[in-house]
C-alpha cells in the first residue's frame, strides 16, 4: 500500500499497530486443535471408513479453496471445478500415459499446472464482475470439459483413464485396503494446506482481499493493485483446488471427466455455504457435514437427498446466510446475553 | 465430396440440412431465453432455476398428452400460461426478496430451487427421458423444395418465427414494451417518471416462465427431455442471455441463431469436438464484448 510506504514516523506507529493486529489474529487459538484431533481420531474409532474419510479431507481441501476466494476476495466463480478437473488429469494422464506414478511429485505437477491455468485464466477473466464473470468461470470449466471430450483419445472420455498406476508413497507405503495410508497422507497434505492458506489470510494480503471483497471501489482509491491481488489468489486457490484433485485420482486411481461436471463446482460451494463463508473452518464444517449426509441418504432415494440439499440452500440463503458456523455464533452470543 | 487439407467440406445439401436443424434449435432456445434476458435486464437478478421452468412446462405437456388426452398444441399453450402463473408467486415470495443481494445469493437461492424441481420430477415421472404423443402432421417429413427435412423442425420455425414477430411488436411498439425498454436501460429514471418497475417485472417474470414452458414443450421432440435438463441446458441459455446481451429481445435471438447453429454445424462436421466450438466462440465474444453482443456497456 502506498501510504505506508511514506517515510514518515507517525506512518512507522501505525504500521506497528497494524502489526501487532494481525499477529494476534495469526496467534493460534487453542480450540482450533479440536479437528485436527477429530481428523487423528477417525484413524482409530473409524478404521474402516478411511476410505471414504480420505474423501472428506478433499472436499474440505477443495472448499478451502473456494473459501480462499469466494469468501474472502468475494471472486463468485460457477466453474471452480476447472482446477479440480486439471489437477486430476495432470496424475490421470502422468501415471497411465507417461509413466509416472510418484504420488507427491504429481501432487506438486498438479499445483503447478492448475495453478497455471488459474493465472491465465485469472488474468483474462478477473477484470469483469457479476453475471459475466459467472459466465466466463462456467464456459471456461465445459470448455475444459468438452477439450477433454475431443481428445479422448488421451482422457478417456466420460469413461475414464484406464491404467493409472499410483506409486506407493515414499516408495513405501501402498495404498491399502481400506485406505489408512492414503487417509494420513492426505491429511498431513491437507495441514501444509491449511497452514498456507491461514497464513495468507492473516497477512496484509489476506486483509487487502478482504477489502475488495468489502469495498472494491474503496480499495482502487487508497491505490491497492485490486487486478493483481485477485489474480494471485484466484492462482493459489487454483493450485490448492488442483493439489484436491490429484489426490482424488490419487486415492481412487480413478478419473473421469464428471469431475469438470457444473455438478461439481456447484456442490463444493455448497460446502462451503453449509459450513460458513470467509471463516477457514466453514469448509471443514461444510464439507464433513454434506460428505456424511451424502453417504447416507443418496443411496437410498437420490431424489429425496437432491431435494434436501436444494432446500436447505433456499433456507440458508434466506435464514442463515452466514452457515453453520454462524448460526452457531449467534447462538453462543444471545447464549452469553442471556446469562448476563 | 470436396476436401480441403483433410477436411471433407459440407456438400449443398449438408449446408441446408445444418442451417435447417440449427435454426429449428435456435427457436427452441430463443423461446427459452428470452424471458431470461429480459428479467435479468430488468432486475439484474441471476436467475439459475430459469430452466426449472422450462422443465415443468415440458413435463405439464407430457401429462397433458398422455395422462388427460389433450392435443399436443393446446397443451403447448395452456402448460405457458399455467406456468406463467405458477412463477408468480415464486416471484413475489422468494426473488424479491434477493433484488438488492449479491449475485451469489442468487446464485444460491435459484441453485436450490432448481436441485428441488429437478428432484421433484424424478419422483413423478423417473429419470429416463419421455416424449409425447404428437399429431400426424408434424411426424412425417415436408419437402422444402430443396429437400425434404422433418415436419417438427419445420413447425418449430414457423412457431419461433411468429414468436419473434409478437414478441418485437410487443416490445418496440406497445406502451408495455417501451416502459420494458425504458426500465432496462435505466431502472432508477423509469421509477422517477412514474413507471411501477416492480409490477413490471412480475409481468416481465410471468410472461418470461410461461415463454420458457412453451419452449420446454417444443424441446421434448428436439432434444428430448429428461429431469436433468433444467441444469444441463441451463449453461447454454445463460450463455445465450450473457452474449446476446441482458434485456435485449435482437441480441437474444442473434446469440440463440449462433449459438444453435455453430453448435449443430459443429456437432455435424466433427461430432467428437461436440460443443467444443460454441463454448470457444461465446468465451471470444464474453472477452472481447463483455457485455454481449447487444448489451450496454
């Protein structure tokens, strides 16, 4: 910012107190162990279901990504299943076309080439706001879609890749049964992620896309790169949405181009939305919570879990626009009121 | 058949055939769209359960035809007026209450409406897709000198011809149009000389759904007709509408004519690039005019 960039010494002072308030923001706050713990315990209390557990921890991955952006540059994007898709492709593609199987090289390949797509296609799309950008995010997702399509002659088509060979992690520890190994793989993968992304956030970066997300005209006149700041988040959270792909064609070696599906980019804004905007643990909450219910219900009736999920959106939107965790704030504070 | 570098070019008749078809597809997503382009216009309300609509007027004629023995065409028009009057309500309870959110609001709001209308159809009538019993005159092949093409297409032409003739008519020269026009262009003016904004786009909406299950109706024997459809051509109407331009009828129908004929031709020519071309075509159009064709900037 171009203020603070003043050699003046009443500017010094306040850069300290802005200093100072983002450190105690940073500072770790106990509680925020709790899912961390809850993530470990799953390895014992449930030791079957880490399959389906390592799918958990890629939607929350993913929803964190969309968290980076959605909820805290307010970037409204209907295609954000575009990164997810590349960065499956990306070990779809290295592990049954090239040869390579090694898990955590492809995870890096995969943050690497979705991180590149989001730049460019951040780049080209940002500069435009409301319904076209909505449409710009949704072609450019059918358009990777209907590429993938065209050339399913190294995709597969919708029938998927056939052949992937995933490497044992570390040269050691293969993908078992039940997935044990995979689920703490993807959990330690999803720590670094979160680490990263809480760290951007509680940066001055992390405040100045809050700030366009509050009053992008605002930001533009204290002379904020708005362009630029957008575009290098919309690339992390593009690499980070790639790193959840990969590991989903890692873990299930398995990819089809249903991935880039609207479905798809939908359901992990719902995620989010269920779980709670622009708050990091919205998407733990979220993604666990749809991932469960999901299980659940939609083998038995579809439809029902179909009409359940679109109405509890109609509601969230209209009562409880701040998610879960929201709700659950609003309860404690009138809880706290109430008692004094 | 000639060939140019590899590619075989389309003979005369193959030319014929692709404008034909893709012009009859055209119609079917002018019918749907418009109604979308013009509530966006008006309120800049991102309405994602627009193909809701049309979906239950496709499923309304499916019951009126098969269930209570209406004719196809009756059907046609009573499944848009019971529509229409159906999304009224919708309009008074739920979108209204959005106008002034975000768009992710209302991208959240219509998401889910559109997930309930999806499911509620599945349970009614199953996920596989259905047709409908159609009068023999529109299932056999008419000849149109230069060839003969299928009698369906032809009527869907006819009928979005005269479509686009009362709609123009409706919003150049009638006082309802031209309030509509005034109120796109600047909805804060046209409140300030007197106009109720508000009621006109309940008309606007009403009219609009009731358009778009008429085009449901037309879209059972054109691209057939399953739960899904409210989703899977809902990208393709937003595209229209976001090329096209919001609020305008002319910008409407050129984007529905390109994007429905490049999308047959493309299908036609090289059916494993699919919609890769439209897709292509409407990204070019969206950055260099991000506005549509016929939009304000």
């Amino acid at each position: 910012m171009a203020v603070s960039e003043a050699p003046l010494a009443a500017n010094d002072s306040l850069r300290a107190r802005a200093r100072e308030f983002l450190e105690r923001r940073h500072r770790l706050h106990p509680g925020e162990i709790v899912p961390w713990l809850l993530i470990a315990a799953v390895l014992f209390v449930f030791p079957d279901r880490t399959t389906f557990g390592t799918q958990v921890l890629i939607a929350i991955m993913f929803a964190l990504s969309l968290d980076l952006i959605l909820g805290y540059a307010g970037i409204v994007t209907l295609g954000h299943a575009a990164f997810f898709g590349i960065g499956a492709y990306t070990v779809a593609i290295l592990s049954a076309r090239l040869g390579w199987g090694e898990p955590i090289s492809m995870l890096l390949a995969a943050a690497l080439l979705a991180g590149l797509a989001g730049l460019v296609s951040g780049w080209f799309l940002l500069r435009y706001s409301g319904l076209t950008l909505l449409m710009l995010t949704l072609a450019t997702a059918v358009l990777l879609q209907e590429f993938g399509n065209y050339r399913s002659d190294i995709t597969g088509g919708y029938d998927g890749v056939p052949g992937m060979t995933i490497w044992p992690i570390l040269g050691w520890f293969e993908n078992d049964l039940y997935g044990r190994n995979y689920y703490v793989f993807t959990a330690i993968v999803l720590l670094v992620v979160f680490y990263i992304v809480r760290r951007i956030i509680h940066s001055p970066f992390g405040q100045a896309l809050i700030g366009i997300r509050e009053n992008v005209r605002r930001m533009h006149a204290i002379g904020s790169p708005v362009h630029r700041r957008l575009v290098t988040a919309y690339t992390i959270a593009a690499a980070i949405a790639g790193v959840a792909g990969a590991l989903f064609a890692e873990s299930t070696a398995y990819t089809t181009l249903g991935v880039f599906d609207f479905d798809n980019s939908a359901k992990v804004m719902v995620m989010l939305i269920l779980g709670g905007t622009g708050r990091l643990y919205g998407a733990f909450v979220g993604a666990t919570i749809y991932m469960i219910l999901e299980d659940e219900f939609s083998k038995a009736v579809p439809e029902y879990w179909q009409f359940g999920i679109g109405l509890v959106l109609v509601l969230a939107v209209l009562f409880a626009r701040r998610g879960l965790l929201g709700l659950f704030e609003d309860a404690a504070a009138s809880l706290r009121r109430s008692r004094s | 058949m000639l060939t140019v570098g590899g590619t075989v070019l389309p003979s005369f008749a193959a030319i014929v055939s692709i404008l034909f078809d893709g012009l009859a597809y055209a119609m079917v997503l002018f019918t749907i769209s418009v109604g979308l382009s013009i509530t966006m216009g008006l309120m800049g309300f991102v309405n994602l359960a627009h193909g809701a609509f049309a979906m239950f007027g496709g499923y309304l004629v499916v019951t009126l035809t098969r269930s209570l023995g209406v004719p196809f065409l009756p059907s046609l028009v009573v499944a848009a007026v019971v529509i229409g009057a159906l999304s009224v309500p919708f309009e008074k309870v739920l979108y209204s209450r959005l106008y002034r959110a975000g768009e992710l609001d209302q991208v959240l709001l219509t998401i889910g409406l559109a997930f309930m209308a999806i499911a509620t159809c599945t349970m009614i009538y199953g996920p596989a897709p259905v047709t409908v019993p159609l009068p023999s005159v529109l299932t056999g092949q008419i000849d149109i000198g230069v060839r003969t093409v299928p009698a369906y297409r032809a009527f869907v032409i006819v009928v979005g011809v005269a479509l686009i003739a009362v709609l123009g008519f409706a919003f150049e020269r009638t006082s309802i149009g031209a309030k509509i026009r005034a109120a796109v262009d600047n909805r804060r003016m046209a409140q300030s000389v007197g106009i109720n904004v508000d009621r006109l786009f309940t008309l606007t909406f009403a009219v609009g759904s009731g358009l778009a299950a008429f085009g449901g109706g037309l879209a059972i024997q054109a691209f057939g007709l399953t739960p899904s459809f409210a989703i899977l051509y809902l990208v393709f109407f937003l595209l229209i509408v976001s090329v096209g331009g919001l609020g305008s009828l002319k910008g409407t129908l050129v984007a529905s004519i390109l994007l429905g004929v490049f999308d047959v031709g493309g299908k036609y020519l090289t059916p494993e690039a699919g919609g890769f071309f439209i897709y292509a075509l409407a990204l070019v159009i969206l950055l260099v005019k991000p506005a549509g064709l016929y939009g304000r900037e």
